[in-house]
C-alpha cells in the first residue's frame, strides 16, 4: 500500500512558513512529503530541508517524492524529539522554519495490519516506530488498571474511563487481548447502550489515547518545543498542526509561555525576573480549515494551525 496522507491545511501552512529561498527548514513529521515537496518547491539551490519521521513506510515514499530535489533535501529516520541532535548532524546550528503535522497519517490508519484503527480486525499494535518494543497489545494487557483509566480519561478524554478500564482488566483476567475486534467489544460493553447512539464509535476515544500513550505523543511535544523555538534563527517560524484538543492547548500554553515568560506579579511597575520574550505569537485564534477542505477531507475536520515566530 502507497504511503497517502492528504496534506491538511496545507497552503495555510507555507504561507505560516514564511520561506525564505535560501533557508533551512524541518519538517518534523515528514509523512509522505505532502508539506515538504512544496518546501522543496520554493528552496533555492542553497536552501535545505530536513525531514524526520520515525516510520519507516514514510521514509521509503517521501524518499522517492522527494528524488526530484536532490540533495536540497536530507531525510533521516527517527523521532521529532531528536531535532537538535539531526540538525546538527545534517551541519547547521540554526534553521528558518520548522513543520510538525502532528496528526496520524491516513496510511497508518488504513494499513491494517499497524492496528491503528478499531474499523478493521487485526492484532493491536500502534507502533509508529516499528522498532519500538512498547505496542498498544502490552498497555491493554500488562498496564494496572489506574494506569488504563488515567490514560483513557487524560488522553481519550472518555467519562467511561473508569468502566472501560474496569472491563479490560476483568476481560484479560479470563484471556490476553490480542486483537482489535476483542478490545472492540469490552469498550462496547463498558458504554451504557443509551450512551452509545450518536456518539460516534464507542472505541475512538479509547484507540486514541491508548495511541497517545503508546507513542509517547504528548510527552515528546510538551517536552520539545523550547528546544525548537531555541532552534530557530532570528524571524524563523514554528508551525504547529494539532488534531485534539490536548495537543493543541499544549501548543498554545507553550507559545503564550514562551511570548510573554515574566513570571513577577502584575502589580510590580518593572520586570524584575529576568525572563526575556523569545518571539511573537503570529496566530492569535488557530487557523482552521476552509468548508471546502473540510468537505473534501474529512480527517481534516479538526485540524488546528498554530504559528509562533522567533524574535530577531
């Protein structure tokens, strides 16, 4: 199966950029070079990309849509998490502009066999680094049940946490979970039937954040962003597409933080804490996407764009 993922917000999402010609960009989750062979597009013969996805699927096709540009563009396998490191690694200490498209890729949802979906039968898995051990078979089967619940009600945003993490430690005591299909059914019969009409799958939250924990999603954003602001070069921009609402106040609390940083009471006539503003907040609301892309994609529905540029 083709790598495909419909580039969400896409032009919004350049012009947020801002490229300069001769600049060095990073699209951190590269995908299937949906963003960055328009990057490309618009780099000169001294302009850079830089992309990184952890999968490996993605490298194999952005490799080869990327082709054309030559050696404009190096891609490296491995996670956002590492950008300082790969940036540094591929020779430059600052860059112009950095992408992170933070959404699961329509290849990853519809490749059965990854198990990111509840729609098809197969063995739970998740993984978007195959290479990891950790897969969403070992945290429905070996996780206490606090821990399932924390996860679903945090990361799924579920109010039937408690039950469906309640039914997964009752379900695996008689028999391991293995398959999707089989969590499918223990999150059903978690849900009040009442509950169930009009809400969508019952499983979608519980997938989602079980998806989240799996791939450490929140933990590498909240715990990266300093760094890639530190990253940019002076009126380098950061643009940020989030799908739920967890990564996007993460995104805006960080962007605020890191606009405004002075931490001494609104009382006190001067600054006295020392906290220096890295940049400026360009997106006041989130950019969403037009009626029009919502009606030609779906999965772009609640997509958010969030651009922060570095002061010079």
């Amino acid at each position: 199966m083709v790598f495909s993922h419909k580039s969400v917000l896409l032009n919004e999402t350049i012009e947020g950029l801002d490229i300069k010609p001769d600049g060095v960009y990073v699209d951190g989750t590269l995908g299937g070079a949906g963003h960055s062979s328009v990057i490309a597009s618009k780099l000169s013969k001294k302009g850079r990309l830089i992309g990184i996805d952890q999968d490996a699927a993605a490298i194999a096709t952005a490799g080869e849509r990327l082709a054309p540009y030559g050696d404009k563009v190096q891609i490296v396998r491995s996670n956002y998490e590492n950008m300082c490191q790969v940036v540094k690694e591929c020779g430059f200490s600052k860059v112009d502009g950095i992408l992170l498209d933070l959404g699961v890729s329509s290849y990853q949802l519809d490749t059965i066999e990854r198990g990111f979906s509840y729609k098809y039968d197969t063995n739970l898995d998740m993984r978007m680094d195959e290479r990891q051990t950790l897969n969403a078979e070992t945290i429905v089967n070996e996780y206490g049940e606090m821990e399932l619940f924390r996860i679903i009600r945090d990361y799924g945003e579920d109010k039937f946490a408690k039950n469906i993490a309640k039914h997964i430690v009752a379900a695996r005591a008689k028999k391991r979970i293995e398959t999707t299909y089989e969590l499918n059914e223990i999150i059903k019969a978690a849900i009040p039937a009442k509950m169930r009409e009009g809400g969508g799958h019952p499983s979608k939250r519980t997938y989602q954040a079980i998806r989240i924990e799996c791939n450490r999603e929140l933990d590498v954003l909240r715990d990266t962003l300093d760094a890639m602001i530190d990253l940019l070069a002076p009126g380098g921009r950061l643009c940020i597409i989030t799908f739920h609402s967890l990564e996007d106040r993460i995104v805006k609390t960080n962007f605020k933080k890191n606009e405004n940083p002075c931490t001494c009471p609104p009382s006190f006539p001067v600054c006295t804490c020392g906290n220096k503003s890295k940049g400026k907040v360009i997106t006041r609301k989130p950019i969403l996407p037009s009626a029009e892309e919502m009606e030609e994609n779906s999965r772009s529905k609640s997509a958010k764009l969030r651009v922060f540029e570095k002061t010079e």
